[in-house]
C-alpha cells in the first residue's frame, strides 16, 4: 500500500520470498530498490526540465498542477533479473504516483 506522499521521497524494495528454515537479514533478502520522487515544477518549467522562459531567479512553484513524480535508481540485483521484479516495482511506484493525484510522471534513464 502506498503511503501519503506528505514527504518528498518513497524507497520502493523488493524482497525475496521467505523460505523454510532459511534464516536471512532484511538487507540480504532485498532483490530491487526504485525511488519515487515527488517534485514541484520550477517556475516556468512546462514539463521536468523544459523551460518555456528562463526566469531571472528560480523559484519553485508549490500548487498541486506543478506537482509530479520523478522515479529513478531503479535496480535489481543481477541474479534476480528477468523475472519481472523491475516491472512489478514500476507498476507500484505508478499506481502510488496515481493514487496521490499526480497528473505526469518522469522517468530518469541513466
């Protein structure tokens, strides 16, 4: 379940199933992180990074249409990839970015 976006940043794990007498600490079942970002438009900025002015001075403009999320870092571990873990996570941080009202979503792929 996603939570309130009242902060900035949400950490999105992915961890592997628990198996029978199989003992491991949260970190070393942890098979995918992602970010999920939540930020304000700059003024005069129409889409993340596209400035239809430069203004002088930057300011941020703080009104719920100027509000997005950003994801990115998304990362799994080598030997989980392929199975759909990335996907799963996106669709997560997606539906959590929906649920909060966000209108646009960016992506960063590095």
């Amino acid at each position: 379940e996603c939570v309130s976006t009242k902060g900035v940043w949400i950490q999105v794990y992915q961890v592997r199933k628990e198996q029978k007498n199989v003992k491991r600490s949260i970190i070393k079942s942890v098979v995918g992180t992602l970010d999920l970002n939540i930020r304000y438009l700059l003024q005069g900025e129409t889409f993340p990074g596209e400035r239809v002015k430069t203004p002088f001075c930057c300011s941020t403009n703080r009104t719920p249409l100027s509000r997005y999320g950003y994801i990115a870092n998304l990362c799994v571990a080598k030997s989980d990839r392929r199975q759909g873990i990335a996907s799963n996570m996106m669709y997560f941080a997606v539906e959590c970015a929906k649920s909060n009202e966000f209108e646009h979503i960016a992506i960063v792929l590095r």
